[in-house]
C-alpha cells in the first residue's frame, strides 16, 4: 500500500467512471400506420453484446474507454490497469457506483488509482451517464450492419466516441457541482 506521502506528492486527477452494454438488440422506433393497423417491421432477437467501460475527466474532456465481454470484477480489473498506465503520473480518483463488480473481493486496484462510490442509487450524480445516453442517440439503428453484426456495431459505436471532443465531452459531463468542487480544491 502506497503512503499517503507518496499521494501527496502526485498531482491529482479526477475521473468518474461507468459501464454501458451495447447490443445487438437495439431500439426500433416507433412507425405511423392506419388505425388499427399493425405496422410490419422485422424484429430478430439478437443478444450478443459487449460492455465499453468509460472514464471521463469533465474539468478537462479527457476520456478513457475500453471494450470488455463482461462486467465482472476480472475485467474491471483489467480496465483499472489500463487506465493506471495510461495516467501513470498523477492519482487517479475515479467515482463510481456500487456495481457488483466495483466492490467484489477479487477486484485488484492499482496504487496509483482510488475509488471513491457514489451514494447508492444515485445514477443522476454520475455524468457518464449522460454521456452514454448521447452515445446511444447516435447510433444508426436503421443501418443493417449495424443492426445485425455485432462487429459492425462495435466499429460505428467506436466511431462515435473517436468523434467526441474533449469540448464535448466537457459539455455533456460537466456538472455544475462537479465545476464548483474542481474550483474549490
């Protein structure tokens, strides 16, 4: 365990951080037919699934995101260390919530990250949330590759987030109490 003079020494960043599952059962919207016309649109249960991890700075816009197949303590682990090394300098305060895979016993945190949870059931405090919200807004649910392959899905949805700036990132996570705490410090 590192000392907490080995803390004080490193500049401190602060991200927050939340899962999202992206699928291949994706949302069909809604069509406009007769009265009492059922309208004709195929649906194919589709199942297959990944989980994309993120963590977000929103004083500066900078984001970390990794795909995983699951959301487990093993590869909340893995994406930790990934994000260990890509701010090996600085003390990476990550917020998030009380995910089974957060709190699990097997979880291994690297020294240079500390998690901090969130209140439970407190989505609405995390700004990833948003984040994933607009994510999914973009995603071209009318698009067959997109829809049907979930390697085609995963390319568009990496897509969209390679096309988010730091500017944008910063819009949709930067929560007023999150701008007056980061001023405070």
């Amino acid at each position: 365990m590192a000392s907490m003079s080995t803390f004080s020494q490193q500049p401190v960043r602060l991200f927050f951080q939340d899962e999202a599952r992206i699928g291949l059962h994706l949302p069909r919207y809604r069509r406009l037919t007769g009265r009492g016309v059922c309208p004709v649109q195929p649906f194919e249960p589709l199942y297959e699934c990944y989980w994309l991890y993120g963590a977000v700075e929103p004083a500066t816009g900078e984001a970390h995101f990794w795909e995983m197949p699951a959301l487990d303590a093993e590869c909340f682990s893995v994406y930790l260390s990934a994000l260990s090394a890509a701010y090996p300098d600085t003390l990476n305060v990550v917020v998030l919530d009380n995910a089974p895979a957060h709190v699990a016993q097997a979880l291994v945190v690297p020294t240079n990250v500390v998690l901090l949870p969130l209140p439970p059931y407190s989505p609405e405090l995390n700004p990833v949330e948003r984040l994933w919200r607009h994510v999914r807004q973009q995603i071209d649910v009318f698009e067959a590759s997109v829809r049907t392959c979930l390697a085609g899905l995963r390319e568009h949805v990496a897509g969209i987030l390679r096309s988010l700036s730091c500017e944008a990132i910063q819009s949709l996570t930067g929560y007023g109490y999150i701008r007056d705490a980061l001023r405070e410090i």
